[in-house]
C-alpha cells in the first residue's frame, strides 16, 4: 500500500489515499484536507513517503498518518482527549486536534526541543488557533512516561517504535480508549499494535508491518 498514494496538492494526495482505500471515514478525509502536510514536511509534502526533519526525525508517510487516524477516528470523537506521543513536524497532532474539535484536547509530547519549537511553528503557519485556545498543547518530554491526564486518553497514537508495549502509556488510556503503537526493534520490520481498554481489560491486537524511528532516549537519537 505503500509508496503510490502522491499528489501535486495537498487535495490530490488526500484524494489519492481515498481511491486507494486508505481513507475510508469522511472525518479523516476532511481533516487531512483540513491540516496541509504542506505546513509540515520540508520537501516533496504530497509525496507518499516519509521525509526527514533533521535529529534522526522523520515526517512519517501520508498512508501511514491516514491509517493511524482511521484506526483511531472512532476515538477522536469531538470532545474527546488524545496523545500524540513523538510529534515532531505537528501534523497528525493538529489532525488529531482538528477531529476532537474546540472542546477536545491534544496533547503532543516530542523530547527533541528544536523539533517541539518546529512543530509549534508549523502549527502556527495556519491552525495557530489550536495553539491558543489550548485544543493543542506541545509539551517537551519523555514520551514514553506519557503525561497522564485526568480520566485518561480517548485515543493514543504512539509515533516511534517502542521496543515492548510501552505499559506506561497502556495505563493512561480512558475506559473505552484505543492506543496504536509500533512495537519492534529491527529498523526494517516492527508491528503496528492496536490495544482497546474496556474496564480492567486490555485487548491487544497486531494489525500489521511497518517500518519507524525508535521510540527511544534523546541521547540515543541524537548519537
Ligand atoms: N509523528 C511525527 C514524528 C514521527 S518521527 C510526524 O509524523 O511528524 C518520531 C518522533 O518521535 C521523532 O520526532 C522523535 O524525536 C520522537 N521520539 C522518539 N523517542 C521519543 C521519546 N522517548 N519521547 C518523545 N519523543 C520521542
């Protein structure tokens, strides 16, 4: 699925992504052409590909943000509390805040402090609102702590490969809430985990390969 879904606008790319079956729910539709990845990626932005924004930092790839936010669109509900745990560039953590709404709340926690001033600045350039009206709240930080919030997260997207199922943030799900997260540590293989919260239980499901960066310390990442 990967590598095909390109545009030569912003449009084209989300409607590529919709003809390829990767965008099935009109709220994910509506909110990737709501935030331009243009805003977010430094070149090629309606290229299907990952791009780097420096400090071992990737944009991940239009497909994979589309299938992160359809796995998760049940979840980011208006009103609803989410995670956006590695924001980097600051796009699928405005994606996410453009579908939980003004009453909803994104928090994105990135421990590279260029990347959090580069995800703000992003951000700015046209959804600044979400900034200031606390929809979106970029903290720096250790990512895999999480931050924990009253009630918990609605919805957790985990955006670096953990190498176990990161227990912490597992913790800081809202009954009801749903975590995706790459668990593995081969640079060329890891699995795209979806676990659902339900009371005391935790349901856990693999869904499928993908390749990111490591979830990991900034002394590691940055070596
Ligand atoms: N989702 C973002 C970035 C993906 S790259 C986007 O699409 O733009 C993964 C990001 O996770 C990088 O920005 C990296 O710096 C960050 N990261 C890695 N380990 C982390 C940790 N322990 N805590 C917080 N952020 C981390």
């Amino acid at each position: 699925m990967a590598w095909r879904c390109n545009g030569r606008s912003n449009a084209e790319m989300v409607e590529a992504l919709r003809d390829a079956g990767l965008i099935t729910s009109r709220r994910v539709e509506e909110a990737m052409m709501a935030v331009d990845r243009g805003d977010f990626a430094p070149n090629q932005p309606y290229r299907d590909s990952p791009q780097g924004i420096g400090y071992h930092a990737t944009i991940t790839a239009p497909h994979m943000h589309a299938n992160a936010l359809e796995r998760l669109h049940e979840h980011l509900f208006e009103g609803a509390k989410a995670l956006d745990v590695g924001s980097g560039s600051g796009y699928l953590t405005a994606a996410m805040a453009v579908m939980v709404g003004p009453r909803g709340k994104v928090v994105g926690i990135e421990h590279i402090p260029q990347l959090v001033e580069m995800g703000r600045r992003n951000i700015e350039k046209h959804h600044g609102h979400l900034l200031r009206s606390g929809c979106i709240e970029l903290v720096e930080g250790d990512g895999r702590v999480g931050k924990p919030i009253d009630g918990g997260y609605n919805a957790i997207h985990v955006g670096a490969a953990a190498p176990t199922i990161p227990m912490e943030l597992v913790r800081q799900l809202a009954d009801g809430g749903r975590m995706v997260v790459p668990v593995g540590t081969s640079s060329e293989h890891q699995d795209f985990i979806q676990i659902d919260r339900e009371g005391d239980q935790f349901r856990q499901r693999k869904l499928h390969g993908v390749i990111y960066v490591p979830l990991t310390s900034r002394e590691e990442q940055l070596r």
